[in-house]
C-alpha cells in the first residue's frame, strides 16, 4: 500500500468516509464530447469515475483518453485495464503512460471474451490474468521496476483496484479468490451488482471472518433496474448476475411506465441496507447510459455532499 494516499479516492476511504464511485462507458468513436456530457451528469455526486476498458469486448475511444477527458473537467478517474487485448510489455507501457497523464486509480480486469462483442474473430491477447496485472501494478509503484528488473526513472505509484463477483459459483471459492486478489495488492475492490443481499451478506460474513475486509475496502455494486424485461434478461442471460424472483415480481408487477422508478426505490433501499454492514465502504454505480439518474440515487440516499479532501 502506498505510505500517502495517491489519490482523491484513497484518501477518502483511508479516511474513513462511504465513497461513491460511478462509470462512464466511451463512445463507439472519438466524440470526446460524450465523455463531457456524461461528466456533467456526475459532477459533484462522486468521488471518482470508472472509466470502461472496451466493455463488452466493443471498440471504443480508448479508457486512457477517456480518464483524461474527465480529469480536464475536475473529475478523478479510475482507469479499467483489461489484459485480453494487451501483451504485458503494452500493459506495462499503457500503466507508465497513464500516470505520467495523471491517472492515479486502476482497475485491474481480464476483460469480456472478444466472442461476446461485435468483433469475434478478434485474436485475443490474455498474456497474463488479472492477478498478475494486480501484482505487476503492485511491484512497478513499490519496487520501482517493470517485470524484467530494469528500474524505472520514476515508479508509477497507484491505488490499485480489482472485481469480485460474490454471487458466481462455487460460492466458497469466492472469498478465497478475493484473498488471492488482495495478496496480488488489491487496495480496493468494486462487486457486481448486489440483487440478492442474503448472498452478499453471507460473502461479506466469510471474508470478515477471515480479516479480509481490514485489508481491503469494499464498494458493493449498485446498478438500476429500467424494465421488466431488462430485469428478465440480466437474471436469465448475464453471467454471474444473481437476481431473485421477488425482485423480478417486483419490477414486473407495477405498470411499464413506473418500472424504472421503482428500480430506483429498490436501488434506494439496497444502498441503505448495504450501509448498515460491518466491512462496506461504499457503493459503485452502475447506471449503464444512464448516468443522469446517478445524482438522483446518491442525493435521495443521502449522500451528499461528498467528502472535500486535498492530495
């Protein structure tokens, strides 16, 4: 871990405060005013800003341009670096790139397979996993060396983030692969979006048993339910979604027309329960294209204003 918080949104957690963290998904093209219009949105109603790296295996504007966009606007990034379409000596370039560009947040990933996005053919790259990017990471800011030794003039120093999926299978692996991923030199960890709170409840007990959630800070994620056919199709065809079918009765049985606000009233209540427990320390939200209902969730969960820190 870094001696001094490198970064607006390692400051407010190492503080003790409940971050709030949003994402941003770049155009399907070098429009650099869609990453603006969508930073207006989240201004001032979060502590940083993932920053999607070709999600869903769809080339977009890059995630280091994009960081870059936002930074000019007074927002702080978090950069998402997935491993299938980069060799470690690209990764390795792209890290050093980026933090001379003042990106000071990354999350570590290994990426949608390309078969899931609009280029299968694609050849993928997957030259190592996201565990050994979390330690590449780890080891270029704290030894100040890439992978081959060689010293670097000046070591990228940043807060390292990585995903855990509670609700995939087999269960009991999870908590350890979280473990795995924190001894890798996770410092922060964003979770798929929590539907079944039972479940979550019950990783979150494992891996405070096992002091996991003093090693590392928790953001449970938070995504909003638009429709019932929209819910439908993340609990049948997303891997690793856990939606129960209250919650899908739920969303189904009001009318089309007041679905969304519904799923905004079921985002409300799961943040306000996720608050109560021990070893969470914020929310990452997901409101994927639809980042104006970002300020809504946040100011009527009462969460605002965010914390004022200086690095």
């Amino acid at each position: 871990m870094n001696p001094e918080p490198v970064s607006r949104l390692e400051q407010i957690l190492k503080q003790g405060e409940f971050a709030v963290t949003a994402e941003c998904g770049p155009p399907r093209g070098a429009n650099a005013d869609v990453i603006r219009e969508k930073g207006e949105l989240l201004k001032g109603f979060v502590d940083a800003v993932n920053v999607t790296d070709n999600q869903t295996a769809i080339v977009r504007m890059s995630s280091i341009a994009a960081c870059v966009h936002l930074e000019q606007m007074g927002l702080e990034p978090v950069m998402q670096m997935v491993t299938r379409d980069r060799n470690r000596i690209a990764l390795q370039s792209d890290i050093l790139g980026a933090y001379s560009l003042g990106i000071r947040n990354i999350l570590c990933l290994s990426g949608d397979h390309q078969t899931f996005g609009s280029q299968p053919e694609a050849m993928n790259v997957f030259d190592i996993d996201s565990m050994n990017l979390l330690h590449m990471v780890r080891t270029m800011g704290s030894e100040g060396t890439d992978m081959s030794g060689f010293e670097l003039d000046e070591a990228p120093h940043m807060f390292i983030g990585a995903v855990a999926n509670p609700f995939a299978d087999p269960f009991e692996y999870r908590v350890i692969r979280l473990a795995k991923k924190i001894e890798a030199g996770a410092e922060f960890i964003q979770t798929q979006c929590v539907y079944n709170t039972e479940r979550f409840k019950e990783w979150l007990r494992m891996a405070r048993e096992q002091g996991l959630t003093e090693q590392v800070h928790i953001l449970a994620g938070i995504t909003p339910l638009k429709s019932a056919n929209a819910t439908r199709y993340m609990a049948t065809k997303v891997a690793g979604m856990d939606i129960p079918d209250d919650i899908i009765k739920r969303i189904a049985g009001v009318p089309k027309s007041q679905a969304a606000a519904e799923g905004i009233k079921l985002c409300l209540e799961t943040i306000q329960e996720l608050r109560e427990l021990e070893g969470i320390h914020g929310i990452h939200i997901m409101a994927i294209e639809s980042e104006d209902k970002v300020g809504e969730i946040v100011e009527e969960a009462g969460l605002l204003p965010r914390p004022v820190v200086e690095v």
